[in-house]
C-alpha cells in the first residue's frame, strides 16, 4: 500500500509541475542582440542604441531579421523601457552579445557606474556579454555598419572575439572582467577598441587595439601592435606572427614567425629600497615565411633568426610599457598586484603612492625564443640564375 501511494504521489507530482512558470512566447518578445550606449550631455540624456532580431519565415526556412531600435532616457533602465512604446513588446536581453560605448559615456564616471551597475543587476544580462569601446562619435554607429559574413553586426563582433586566437591586436574584455579590474587593487582596466573602417564599397566595423583607464576614466589608446606587447606581458599571447626585419647586403629581408605558444612570468624583486620589475619570456615559433633565398632555416640562419626575434620582443615590451608610464600613468599590467602577491607589507606601505612610483618603477626583460622548426619546408626556395 505504501508503495502504490508514493508512486500515486509522483505521479500527481509530475502532473502539477509540467511546464514553465515563467514561459513567454517569442512572439511576445524584443530580443536584444546588441547595445550602443551614448550620452547627450546638453539635455543629460543616455542614448541607446539597440540592435534586434525577429524570426522570420522565408521560402520555408527561418531566417533572422535584424532591426536597429533608438531610444533615450535618464539611465539606461528608463531607455530600455521606452523601448515598449515603439515596438510593442518587452525587451529580452539574455541573448546579448555585446555593450558598445562611447568615448563619452567612458568620459562620466556616473553614466559607466550606472550602466555596469544595471548590466550587473539585472538578471536577463549575462556575466560574459563582450564590452568595448567605439572610437567613432557614437557606439551606437557601429551597429549600422555593413556585415561581411554574418547577417548580424553583433553577432559578427562576437564572433570576432570569439576567434581572437591567432590575431593579437585586441584582447576580448566580458563584463565580469572589466567589473572585476575596477574593483581590484593593483590594476588598472582595458577595453578592446572598435572602429569603422572602409572595406570595397563596405562600411565595416573593425576590432583593433585597446583603450586604457586610469579607475573610470578613459586615459588613452594602444594601437594594435602596442597590443600585442601588452599580451605578451600579460601572458594572454595565443598564436600570431612574429615578423623579423634583418640587414643583409644592403637589403631588408623579412621572416615571418609563427607562434605555437608563449609563456610569460611576471616578478617583482625589491632591493635596497627599489621595487625592480623582472618580465620573463618564453615564445616557442615555426619560421612560417622567407622573404628571400638566403637560409635562415640552417643553424647559423636560425641563430641569427632567434636573437633578431628576441631582441624585438624585448624592445617592444620595453616600449609599450614606457608608453603607458609616461604618457598614461595606468598601471595596466596589474604591477601593482604583483608587488601585493609577492611583497605583501612593501605594498601596504607604497601603494597610496603608486601612481608616483610606477611612473618611474625600473623594468627587465629577457625573452627567449625557441625555433621548432620550418613549417612544410626545409630549405629556402631557389631561383635558377
């Protein structure tokens, strides 16, 4: 009887709980693939800009059309809403995939607070949306540029992050990063960069470089070579080229690199009062191309090929963090919390002069590139005379 009674009781159970409590047709729904984030400072007003997507059926297969939806109010909660009034229908935001902001919104430490905040509370938004900044006038212009592959521009800038492997000119920020570096202390946050750029009779919208803040202020720019020695530093390098330029007879002859793995180790040492930072490479490559018929690909050629390769690390890491310290003073590369992990009581006694001291803090470099190899190839192609 007891057994006849707990399956009765499953049962009745399974009949009470089919279904969602919280379904909601698509029809009924606004499904919000992409934001723009502007801010008109005259009439203080946040400008978003929203990139939608509705299914559609064509010729029997459903296709995605997506529609570009402005709207304005006080804070981005209030302009999303006023979105109802045009459409009809509630804003979905779960499928995001990404934030653009302007220089502007970046600019008003109130407005940025306000929009993480609101992406951070709000349940719909996801902790891994990709955020950026736009270098044109407005964000939300990037989202009325021309598509290459996809149907979608934020799905095409997705997409661009999520192959960011192999291309280091931009490291892909998700929210829960970005949030994550403004909180901590002893770094400072980067964002990826977009732009518009002219491709045939296309405009497309581009990912290249980065934008530096000092807290919530935007600071400055990495071009997308600066880029990339900031990945290296950060031990974020992936894949790549490595292109090294050499002197022969009068002659600049080019080799190209590719990059299989890297490795970065990042220390602090303090000494007699002086906080050194100590910046470890290790880049294992193939030699991928030869602009020339001279063999770079024999010993000697190799070993002329790796201290070229070497050598133009280092001064590239040199160079961008001298950049950063002269010209941003943003401590980007979270020396600050290298120097808290390994030196927890030097910290505590220079970090409320940090901006000082990293402005001037001393910086070595030793990379060491390992040549595995030389793709299909053995020797240098010939040309008969």
């Amino acid at each position: 009887m007891k057994k006849i009674i707990f399956i009765f009781i499953i049962l009745f159970n399974m009949i009470l709980n089919t279904g969602c409590w919280n379904y909601k047709e698509i029809n009924d729904l606004s499904i919000a693939v992409g934001a723009g984030v502007d801010y008109d400072k005259e009439k203080e007003q946040v400008i978003l800009t929203t990139e939608a997507v509705y299914p559609m059926v064509v010729d029997g297969q459903t296709k995605i059309k997506p529609e570009i939806i402005k709207t304005k109010g006080k804070n981005i909660f209030e302009a999303i809403r006023n979105m109802i009034p045009l459409t009809g229908k509630k804003v979905f935001w779960a499928h995001a995939k990404v934030i653009i902001i302007s220089e502007e919104v970046a600019n008003n430490e109130d407005i940025l607070i306000s929009l993480v905040d609101f992406a951070k509370r709000d349940a719909e938004y996801r902790d891994d949306i990709w955020i950026m900044i736009s270098k044109e006038k407005t964000a939300g212009e990037i989202l009325i540029t021309d598509v290459l592959i996809q149907s979608v521009v934020s799905f095409q800038l997705e997409d661009i992050f999520k192959n960011e492997r192999g291309i280091e000119k931009y490291d892909a920020v998700p929210l829960w990063k970005f949030v994550d570096d403004l909180a901590i202390e002893g770094i400072e946050p980067t964002l990826p960069a977009v732009e518009i750029k002219h491709y045939k009779d296309k405009k497309i919208a581009q990912v290249n470089g980065m934008a530096v803040f000092k807290g919530t202020k935007l600071v400055g720019y990495l071009d997308g070579k600066e880029t990339k020695s900031f990945l290296f530093i950060m031990d974020k390098i992936k894949g790549g080229v490595i292109v090294v330029e050499k002197g022969i007879a009068k002659k600049i002859t080019r080799v190209a690199l590719e990059i299989f793995g890297n490795e970065t180790k990042v220390k602090s040492s303090y000494e007699k009062g002086e906080l050194t930072m100590k910046i470890n490479t290790k880049t294992t490559v193939n030699i991928n191309e030869i602009e020339s018929q001279i063999d770079f690909i024999n010993e000697k050629g190799r070993s002329m090929v790796k201290k070229e390769a070497e050598k133009l690390i280092e001064n590239q890491i040199k160079g961008v963090i001298r950049k950063v310290q002269k010209e941003y003073n943003s401590d980007i590369f979270g020396f600050g919390a290298v120097v808290e992990r390994e030196h927890p009581k030097v910290w505590k006694a220079v970090k409320h002069d940090w901006d000082k001291i990293f402005r001037d803090i001393k910086i070595e470099v030793n990379s060491e590139v390992n040549i595995r190899g030389s793709a299909l190839r053995s020797k240098p192609i010939k040309v008969g005379d």
